[in-house]
C-alpha cells in the first residue's frame, strides 16, 4: 500500500469514527433523558473505549511484528475483540497468545493459519478441541498483510461460531495490517535517508580531497604551523562529514564542520574567497538534519568561484524568527538559470548540477512538511541566494516515531 493509500485509509477510518460519534449523539438526544451527562451515551463511551484500546496497541505495532511487539499488542487486542482468546502469528509459528488454552491449542495454530496464509483470505473454523471444560470452540483465523504480501495471521478464539465474530476479526486484522505496512513505510524511509545521506557524503568530491591535502602539502615547508591546522581541520572534517549514526544534529555541530570547509577552501583560493558568518547564538541548539546545510556552502563556493578571477564573497547567516531558525547561504558569483534549477529540484540533475540542491531540498520537506522546503532566489549572473528555514521546537520527525 502506498503512502497515498496509508493517507487514505486513515482519512476513511477517522471519517467513519467520526460518523460513529454523531450516530451516537443523534441517538442520545432521541431517546436521552437516562444519560449521564458527564459519562456520555452508551454510543459515546463504545466508541471512546474503542479509540483507547486502539490507540494502546498502535505503537508496538508500529515496530513491526515480530515476538515483543506481538506480545505487547495482544492483551490489547483481545480485549478490542472481546474474545476468550487471541494469538498473532507470522508465516512460521506463534509470536504471542493471549487468553487460556495455550497449553493445547498453540501448537494447532500454524495448521489451521496455513490456509489463510496461502491465501490471504479470512476463514473460520471449529477449534478441534477435546477438552469440554476449555471454552475455545471456535476459530477465526485473519490474515495481516503488508508491502510484501501476507506477513502472518491473527487467530481470535470465541466459545461459539459467529458471524459477528468473524466480521470484527477480520476488520482489526486489516487496522493491524495497516500499522504494519506503516511501519514498513517507516523503515523504507529510514532506508531512503541513509542513503540520501550516504549520496551526501559521495557528494564530497575526491577533487576537493586531493586539493585539500595538495594545499596542506603546500605549507608543509612554507608554514608549516598552518600545515598542522589545516590537517586537524581536515580530520575533524573527514571524521565529522562520514559518521556512522544520527540523521539529525545541532546547528552549532554543523557550523563547525562548515567552518572546517571552508577552512580548507580557504588554504586552496586564498584571497579569491571571502566568507562572512553571521550568527545568532540564541539558534546554535536548534536540530536540523545532519549534513544538510555543507552541500548548501559547497555549492555556493562551487558557483561563485567558477570563471571569476577575481573571487567571490559567500555570506552564511543564522537568526532568529520566533518559533524558527533561519539559515541563509548567499553567494555573489555566476548563479543559475531558473529553469535548470526547477529542473534540478525535481531531482532530474541535469549534468554538471550535482545532487546536492534536491538532495536537502527532498529531506527538509520530509522531516518537516513541504512548506519547509528550499527558498532559492537566482538568476544567470546575479549570485544565489538559499534559505532554510528549521522548526526551533520541532527537532524532526524521527522514523520510528509512531
């Protein structure tokens, strides 16, 4: 199912709850005078007990299913189904049962499932069990689905054959289903930012390495005091720019490594670049995602130093805007065609226009919204101007976070 579709399917879950809810109230004030007011109709406190139980089993599926997760969402499930027993399967053997009769009844489980599982439909059928005393008679086996196909089954046992029974089954096995494919679509994300990360970091061009040392070598004799800065510079660079954990990181952690940049950019041009930082300090906490503001300053450096003799000057600045952090990076050299550079943010990267644009551009409208994407103000000849615009209090939506 696809992100539209998870959209989708939310929007007619909360449409159809939501009807419940004036169903209930509609009903109320037909026939209202034994409600308690403050307890609500009978309508009111099913669907709000509904929407609790619910919301209690949402964030340990959103994990996925495996044994822990199964563990910690049955107990709630049963008792969203209110049946005698509850077991969650996935393709080869029991995750968790919840409810009396495991001691015979779970070693049955993956018989009765294989023909939901090859199929992917909903059954019923009689428990098989012997024991008059045991109240599982009945079972109604549901498939749970996601990107890849049937991942398992919810298995809900009742003390009779119903068709109400069944119905409800199989609808909470399809809500299940739906946490599932969200937590897949998680992972995917998760996947999708390392390797956005991991094109960032292939971004740092092994020219601008070789230049780099080239540059430190060059001071070696010379200076050779600002040889060993420029080394630590680019260790602290190298080390920084290729760690191996965190998507986001503080605005004060990302500057440095700028700074170190642009230090070793420094070393190579010389006078022909000019840097400018302005900072405000009250925004050095604030979190932004990792490496998403160094393909902005090399880009600029890139730009507004090609065919210009006579150098260029490239402004970073950093303020406050109330509820948000403000980012610039400003460069006078030879700017873009507006054109190429929709064409660029459309992640068609047209040659020679690198990634690093629609790179930040596609991960600041992810974790934040696509209202907080890339402001570019640009022209041929008339320099290039990037805003960012970062949430202070809003560090970024985790991809695990339900």
């Amino acid at each position: 199912m696809s992100g539209i579709a998870l959209a989708a399917a939310a929007a007619a879950g909360a449409v159809l709850l939501a009807a419940g809810f004036v169903l209930g109230r509609f009903a109320a004030r037909r026939g209202g005078r034994d409600a308690d007011p403050d307890l609500g109709t009978p309508v009111e406190r099913a669907t709000f007990h509904t929407l609790h139980t619910a919301s209690l089993a949402a964030p340990p599926l959103r994990a996925g299913l495996t044994e822990e997760t199964a563990r910690r969402a049955a107990r709630t499930l049963r008792s969203l189904l209110g049946t005698e027993a509850l077991c969650l399967t996935d393709r080869g053997a029991v995750l968790a049962w919840d409810g009396p009769g495991e001691d015979h009844h779970r070693a049955h489980v993956p018989a009765q499932a294989a023909e939901t599982l090859g199929t992917g439909r909903s059954r019923s059928a009689d428990s098989g069990c012997a024991d008059p005393a045991c109240p599982l008679r009945w079972a109604v086996i549901a498939p749970l689905t996601g990107e890849d196909g049937v991942l398992g089954a919810l298995v809900a046992y009742g003390s009779r054959e119903s068709a109400v029974l069944v119905r409800a089954a199989t609808e909470v096995a399809r809500w299940v289903s739906v946490q599932l494919e969200l937590a897949e679509l998680d992972r995917s994300r998760t996947r999708i930012v390392e390797a956005e990360i991991k094109a960032l970091r292939a971004q740092i061009s092994p020219h601008f390495i070789f230049n780099s040392l080239a540059a430190i070598a060059s001071f070696v004799r010379t200076d050779p005091e600002r040889a060993r800065e420029l080394l630590l510079e680019f260790a602290d660079f190298t080390r920084y720019s290729f760690r191996r954990h965190g998507e986001f990181a503080q605005l004060a952690d990302e500057l440095r490594s700028i700074e170190q940049y642009l230090a070793l950019a420094g070393a190579r041009f010389g006078d022909r670049l000019k840097v400018t930082l302005q900072i405000a300090p009250e925004v050095l906490p604030v979190t932004l995602p990792f490496l998403c503001l160094q393909p902005l300053v090399e880009n600029a450096v890139k730009h507004g130093l090609q065919d210009r003799e006579k150098g260029c000057r490239v402004v970073i600045a950093a303020r406050d805007a109330g509820a948000e952090a403000v980012v610039t990076v400003e460069d006078d050299g030879i700017g873009m065609d507006p054109e190429l550079l929709r064409a660029v943010l459309r992640g068609e990267h047209p040659a020679g226009a690198g990634i690093g644009l629609s790179n930040v551009d596609e991960r600041l409208r992810q974790v934040y919204g696509t209202e907080y994407g890339l402001v570019i103000e640009t022209g041929v000849g008339a320099g290039m101007k990037v805003t960012v615009r970062i949430p202070k209090y809003r560090p970024g939506v985790h991809p695990s976070a339900p």
